[in-house]
C-alpha cells in the first residue's frame, strides 16, 4: 500500500513537472512568439525608416542637382548676357570711331578749304596793292581837273572810305560764313550719328550738299569781292558829284549782291537744321563730340 501510494506521489511529481515545464514552454513560446513579432514590427519600420531616408536622400539629392542645374543655366545666361553686353560694346565703340573718323574727316576738308580760301586771299594783297596804286596815281591826276580844294578832299574822302568799308565789310562776311559753315559741319556730325543707329536721313543730306554749295558760292563772291578796287573817271567839276554818287551805288550794289549770297547760305543751313530736328528720334541721345567738333572748328 505504501508503494503504491509512493509510486502515485512520484507519478504526480512527474506529472506536475511535466505540466509545468509545459507551461514553462508554452510561455517561452509566447515570450518567443511576442519578441520575434516585436523585433519583425521592430525591423519593418527600421526598413521603413530606411527607406524613408533613402527617399529623402533620392529626393535632396534630385532637388540639389536641380538647383545646380539652374544655377549652372543662371551662369551661362549671364555669361552670355555679358558676351551680348561686351558685342554690343565694341560695336558702339567701332561705330563711334567710324562717326569720329567721318566727322574728322568733314572738319578736316573744311579747314582745307579755308586754308586755300586764305591763301588765294592772301595772293591776291600784292595784285590789289599794286591795282590801287595804280587807281591813286590816276585819281590824283583826274582830280586836278576839280578846282575847289573841299571837293577834292571830300572826293578824295569818299574814295579811300569805300576802299576801306570793302575790306571790312568783306572780311565780316567771312567770319559770318565760317560760322554758317561750323553750324553745317555739326549738322553733319548728327547725320553720321543719325545714320548709325538706322534712322533715314537721305533728304537731308541732299540739303547738306546743297548748303554747302550755297556757302561754296558765297565764299566765291566775297573773295571777289575783296579783290575789287574802286575807280571813278572825273570828266570835270560840273560832273564830280554825279559821278561819286554813281560810284557809291555801284559799291553799294555790289555789296549787296555778297550780302545776299550769305543770307542764302545762312537760310540753306538753318533749313537743313529744322528739317533735321523734325526727324523721329533724332535726339534721342545726345553727344557732346557735336560741341566739340564746332568749338574746335572755332578755334581754327
């Protein structure tokens, strides 16, 4: 009796030690099953994590090329902003080196044409000193036909005073036409100027060619002009004072002729000037070489 009751104790020893280690087991296999859910859950959103970064990663890395590639596009537009901005730099500089040049050029002719107009001037002293000597030696014979001594020096008076208004008056008349000229060759500096930046200008350059011959005419007449030495033929007293009247008109006649030949030439220009200044644009941009280029014309 007393094994059998030894032998059901051991039994039941086993069996609750089979039944706890089963439960043991069981809750290990729980715990197991609960950490390799955990570490999965775990890894799942470390992989997600990941990925995540590595999105973001993809996407910076896709937004920094991007910005790169504008700053890139920034820097080969302003590369060639710059290129376009140095182009249109030294065509503006080849082009107002041509405009120097031309206006050089106008200046240059003019002053050749002065030159040669001082030179014939010049010429022309000794041939109008040796005339007047001339005429003097004959008017002095011719006056001994007067016998009233107020006469012959009023007479006298009168001639050497149309003498020396011609020469003044000559040479006032070609100043006068220096400067019509001076106005004519700033004129054309805003021509070559209007020419380059495109603007038509055709009709006034057909004006200019016709100042110029206008002041070319009047230049003529007043060397002309300058060359002539007056003379009366005295026939006797009675006659004296008609014939000095006659030769004080004839003067007076003669100056007037010149004096309207640079009227023309002055008209020519300033006709040139206003249809100039009525072109579109024309004064859109203003430049100084104009100033200088008379002032140095001037100075001549």
């Amino acid at each position: 009796m007393r094994k059998e009751i030894k032998y059901s104790v051991s039994s039941f020893i086993i069996i609750l030690s089979l039944m706890f280690g089963f439960v043991v087991y069981a809750e290990d296999e729980i715990e197991t099953e609960d950490s390799t859910s955990q570490i999965e859950e775990e890894n799942e959103l470390e992989t997600k994590e990941i990925n995540s970064r590595d999105q973001f990663k993809k996407e910076f890395k896709g937004e920094k090329d991007k910005l790169k590639e504008e700053k890139k596009l920034r820097e080969e537009k302003r590369e060639e902003f710059k290129n376009e901005i140095e182009d249109a730099k030294d065509e503006f500089e080849v082009k107002r080196e041509e405009r120097r040049n031309e206006v050089e050029s106008i200046i240059k002719a003019v002053k050749e044409k002065r030159e040669e107009f001082r030179i014939e001037l010049e010429s022309k002293k000794e041939e109008i000193k040796l005339k007047t000597e001339t005429i003097k030696t004959n008017f002095k014979e011719d006056l001994k036909k007067v016998k009233d001594e107020n006469k012959k020096i009023a007479t006298e008076k009168i001639m050497k005073g149309i003498q020396l208004l011609n020469i003044k008056l000559t040479a006032n008349f070609s100043e006068k036409i220096e400067k019509i000229e001076n106005v004519l060759v700033g004129i054309e500096s805003r021509i070559t100027k209007a020419e380059n930046r495109g603007l038509d200008v055709s009709s006034i350059k057909i004006m200019v060619e016709k100042a110029k011959e206008s002041i070319s005419v009047a230049r003529d007449a007043i060397s002309s002009q300058s060359a002539k030495v007056y003379e009366v033929n005295i026939t006797g007293e009675e006659t004296l004072k008609a014939e000095m009247k006659g030769l004080k008109e004839e003067f007076k006649k003669d100056i007037g002729a010149v004096k309207e030949k640079v009227k023309l030439a002055f008209t020519a220009v300033k006709d040139t000037a206003e249809a100039l200044a009525k072109i579109p644009k024309i004064d859109d941009e203003e430049d100084s070489n104009e100033v200088e280029d008379n002032n140095t014309l001037e100075n001549q």
